[in-house]
C-alpha cells in the first residue's frame, strides 16, 4: 500500500482532480486485474485504447486513475491524473510501486538488432560463474534468477512486469541483472525509469519495420537507450558496424568501443574458427571458447569489455569465458551420421548472412550446406525475399519452409520469399510448408560431411499458427532424425 502522491513522483502531470494523499493497494494497466482501491493506468495502445476501460476499472474498484484525455463524465469519489503521456506515467508508477528497484543493483541493457540474447546470456553465465553470487537475466528466452527460471513472453516485459521482476531479484540478493531491450520496449517507455549502469550496442540491420515503419525511426528508437543513460553510466558500442556512433553522439555516458577491424577500447581478433568453437584475441590476451562464429566474437568483446568496466580482472573474466557453453539456439551444433546440424535463431537478413558466411569459411567447400528457413507472419514482409535470396546464394540446397505463420497463410509467406529468387537460385531450392517434413527432407539430402543449417526459431519450442501455439522444437526433431 502506498500513497498516491508517492506513486506518481516523475510523472508528467497536466491536471490533479481529487486528493493525492490516499492510499493505492495495486496497480494496473488492464482494466480486468483492477480491484478495490486500484490505481489504473489508461495507455493508448498498439491494438487498444485503454480510455474505453475506464468506467470498467472504476467498477471493479479502481480508486484513482492516470489518464491522457479525461472522461466526459467524471465518477464520484474516485480521483483522475492526467498526464501527457500515460505509457511514460505507467514506467514511473510501476517504479515507484516497487521502490526504484533498479536504482538498488547494477544494471546492464543490451539493445541492437543481433546479439542480444546472447550477449545478454553471457554475461549472466559470466558473472554468475566469477561472483558465485545470484545474477538476474530478462531474456527472450527466460527470465532468470540465480538457477530459477521462468518463461519469457516479450523480448522486454511490460512496465509494471520489468519493476517487479526487478524488485524480485533485489530482494533475492542479486548484484547484477542483464537484459535485452527492444525498440518496442523503449518507444512504448516500458525501460524509462530503469536505472542504467550500462549500455551495449551490438549493431542495427532491417528488422520491425512492420512497427516502426522506417529505418529512420527504428534507429531512433534505439537510441533512446543511450540518449537516457546518466553521467556515471557507460555506453558500449560497437565501433565496426554503421550507427555505432549514431547511438552514443548525444549520450552523457562514458564512451567505450569494441571492434574486430578498428582500433578500439576492446580490440577482438580471431585466430582460429572450428565448428567447436574458436581461438580468439582480445586485447591481445588469447582465449579458447565454444562459441563459434564470427558475430559471437562481436558478442564475447562485448561481453569482455562489461565486464572490464564493472571492475573485473581481466585474466579472470577471459579464463571463465573459455568455460562458457553456447546459448541455446545461437549457433548450437548438433552432431550424427557424420553430419553437421546447426540451429540458430537467425530471423533477418543480416543474422542469416552471418551464420552462413561463417559456415562457409569453416566449411571451405567440403560438404554441401542445406539451409531450412521461413519467414514470421504478421511482420515486415520487406525482409522475406532478401532472406531467400541469402540462403539460396550461399546454401547448395534451400528448403523455404514455416516460420511462426501466426494469421498468415504459410504458403503466401513462402511465395513471398521465392520472390527473392532467381530461375537459378529457385533451380536449387525446395517449398515444403510442413517444418518438421522440411528439416526431415535436409537431413535425407544430406550425406557425410555436409552441414545443415536451420535457421529462424533458435531456442524456440513452439509454432504460432491461427493464435495457437503447439509444441515443436528444432533440436528436439534434429537431433532425433540424427540419431535415428
């Protein structure tokens, strides 16, 4: 229980109508969770307005609400904020609720189009493994303290969900949380009052454009991470990709780089690719780690370079990230019959050209490389034929297949993407809807020495079909047609 005078310090007020001294037992955003003596934020979403559902918040005990456009007919005893922004006003309130709990911690965002699972995965493995201490993680994957976990649904949880996840993890103990933040989760102020010490940038290719629009915005909208950052914090970014330096040219943070091709503050260097990993240079100390790939060197500079500026010994962090395993669908290499499986959560242009670019310089051209992708329904539909077009130039043999078609019809996602596709490259590739037929068709057509790439789900175990999700994993039905 809290006063609402407390809960709605840091908001943009424009209009108090009512007392502010009493007391507030929950918040909400969604009129159905709201109970007696509720506070309830109306955000104008995406799909709904949550001015519609006022008067229901009201009648299910909402006591005080934060709103953009007052009601016509205002309810007698109940008290109404208006602000200029509710979605930012949610971020405050959410914080406030749960007594700024990220002021409490070190917190490190990692935002770019690639790379943030991972990173963020490291460093929670990194720092778990160095501390010995419970660490937090706020993943597409899993929200994680210490070893417990449970399910993620958004790439950023909403608001009210990120503070308290985070008052969790304080009253647990925990030091250090790493998360991903998405574009969405930065326009929509879902991040606003989380207090960085740190910030990464991994790099920005073509991907939401079905919900920013352009380019433009969606890098604008990245950039709101590092625009936030206090004087104290510190900005990582990469210095090798175009709008690295976009991204910290208006920050108050301290700067920090990290590159394979420029000199920088953290200077990576690969010195020997396998399929079980690589030898890498950082700094000019050498490390043998497990995870593969020419991105992923991206990702441990980025991860080495956190950990440097959080204080850490150098000799020490570069010894624990050798003990590393890959994060689960990131390049994850699975084994039989003399054939090379790899699954990886490659979804744009950009990550699929980078697995398979790095597939093909391990590969040298002694086994045929099959590729399985499929594009998402319901998202930027721009992407499908560049994503076709990639696999077929650089796979021997191309399975377009379903991705997660959620509303769409899988067979006019897949059309799209053979638009991408010459005679030629259409000569060399496959259209099997079915996706457990599609990586059963790979695995046939490959022989010893040949390597499969599945790519687009990663660490996923479900399909979204018609607003349904069903049970399907990649590895899982990899591994068991390799093993077979």
């Amino acid at each position: 229980m809290k006063l609402l005078k407390d809960l709605i310090y840091g908001v943009r007020l424009k209009e108090v109508i009512g007392s502010t001294q009493m007391a507030i037992e929950s918040i909400c955003y969604d009129s159905r969770k709201s109970v007696k003596n509720a506070l309830f934020v109306a955000v104008p979403g995406t799909q709904v307005d949550g001015h519609l559902f006022i008067d229901k918040a009201i009648e299910l005990g909402a006591i005080a609400i934060v709103c953009e456009r007052l009601p016509k007919k205002l309810a007698e005893g109940v008290n109404y904020i208006q602000t200029t922004d509710s979605a930012f006003a949610l971020s405050a309130i959410a914080a406030n609720w749960h007594d700024n709990p990220s002021q409490q911690m070190k917190v490190i965002g990692v935002t770019g189009t690639n790379g943030k699972t991972t990173i963020s995965t490291l460093l929670f493995n990194l720092f778990s493994q160095m501390e010995g201490e419970l660490c937090g993680l706020l993943s597409t994957i899993d929200v994680k303290i210490g070893r417990e976990s449970v399910p993620a649904t958004h790439t950023t949880p909403d608001a009210i969900a990120v503070q308290q996840h985070m008052r969790t993890m304080v009253d647990a103990g925990v030091k250090y949380c790493f998360m991903e933040v998405s574009s969405h989760a930065l326009v929509q102020h879902r991040v606003a009052h989380v207090d960085y010490d740190i910030a990464i940038f991994t790099n920005i290719t073509r991907d939401h454009l079905d919900y920013h629009g352009d380019m433009n915005s969606y890098i604008k909208a990245k950039k709101m991470l590092f625009d936030m950052l206090k004087s104290d914090a510190v900005a990582i970014y990469n210095d090798d990709v175009k709008h690295g330096l976009t991204m910290i040219q208006d920050t108050k943070a301290t700067k920090r780089a990290y590159s394979l091709k420029y000199p920088s503050h953290y200077k990576g260097k690969i010195l020997e690719r396998q399929f079980d990993g690589m030898l890498l240079s950082i700094n000019e100390q050498e490390c043998w780690t497990r995870i593969m790939g020419d991105f992923n060197a991206y990702n441990l500079c980025a991860a080495y370079a956190t950990a440097i500026e959080l204080g850490k010994d150098s000799l020490q962090t570069l010894t624990t990230i050798s003990l590393l395993a890959p994060v689960e669908g990131r390049f994850q290499t699975i084994l039989g019959k003399g054939i090379t499986a790899i699954v990886d959560y490659a979804h744009t242009p950009d990550a699929l050209q980078n697995v398979l670019s790095t597939i093909e310089t391990i590969n040298e051209g002694q086994g045929k490389i099959i590729t399985v992708v499929g594009c998402g329904g319901n998202r930027d539909k721009g992407k499908r034929p560049q994503m076709a077009q990639i696999a077929a130039q650089s796979s021997d043999t191309l399975i377009l297949t379903s991705d997660n078609p959620r509303d769409e019809n899988p067979n006019e996602i897949i059309a799209d993407m053979a638009e991408g596709l010459s005679p030629d490259l259409k000569s060399r590739s496959l259209e099997i809807v079915d996706r457990k037929q599609a990586i059963k068709s790979a695995v046939m057509l490959a022989e010893a020495g040949d390597i499969v790439l599945i790519a687009g789900k990663g660490h996923e175990k479900y399909q979204e079909i018609k607003g349904q999700r069903f049970d399907f994993d990649d590895v899982f039905e990899v591994t068991l047609l390799l093993n077979s």
